[in-house]
C-alpha cells in the first residue's frame, strides 16, 4: 500500500492523503483500494482501477521538502502536476522509487527531469508483476 496526494500545478497540496494498493503495470502506475480489487477479471483485465498514472513524460524525485513534511515519500511529476507518494519506511520508498526511475528510462523518458509536473488516466496498460504502493502506501515489492 501506498499513501498519495495529487497536486495540480500551482495549486497548494491537498490534505487529502489517501491509503491505496499500487502496482506497476507495463507502462502505467495503477492505484486501486485495496490488493483485492488489484485481482483481474473477465470483465475487466485491470481489476477495479482507481487512477491510472501513465509514466511516459514523467519524472521522479526524491526532493519533495518543498511539497510535503512527511517523510518516507517522493515525488511523481508530468506536464499535468504532480502525485505525492509515501511509504511506510524509507527502504520500502526506495524500493519503489528504483522501480519507478527505471521503468521510466525504460519508457525513453527522463527520469530525473527537475519539477515536470501528473495525471491519473484511466484504464490503459501492459503487463507486469503487481507491486504495491502506500499512502502511506504499503509496499510489497
């Protein structure tokens, strides 16, 4: 599980942290309310999807003082803002922020593009092995 906080740009972040399951999925990060509904069926390949955040055009850092006091947390940007994420301990937050650069450069992107701002898309994806994320999103890397 991951905890997150959608900025838009310009705007103040939002006290609104919400707690999801998260996995990457080929090209997309994907956030859904818990592992269950992470599960596939045969109406819908995804699962019960809650926001879709295509990594194609955004960065991550490990700088997010200027946005946030929590600890344990990043930042996911593209042109459209950007989503706060945190974990529940730092080697968990690392291990997703390993996994999010890479599949970013993976993707011909710019992983450490300073303050592009990110926006949930939903319902596109590939495939891969699920990882979660919490808001405090709990990980299972």
């Amino acid at each position: 599980m991951l905890n997150k906080c959608k900025i838009a740009i310009g705007k103040k972040p939002s006290k609104k942290w919400a707690s999801q399951y998260a996995k990457l999925d080929g090209s997309n990060l994907v956030f859904y309310k818990n592992k269950k509904a992470s599960i596939p069926t045969k109406q819908d390949v995804h699962g019960k999807v809650e926001q879709m955040v295509c990594l194609v055009n955004c960065s991550v850092s490990k700088d997010s003082f200027d946005k946030t006091s929590k600890k344990n947390t990043i930042v996911l940007s593209n042109p459209d803002g950007h989503l706060l994420l945190q974990a529940d301990s730092k080697t968990s937050m690392q291990e997703w922020f390993i996994k999010i650069h890479t599949r970013i450069g993976e993707l011909g992107g710019t992983p450490d593009s300073p303050d592009t701002p990110i926006s949930g898309q939903d319902h596109e994806t590939a495939g891969d092995k699920p990882r979660s994320f919490p808001n405090r999103v709990r990980s299972s890397i």
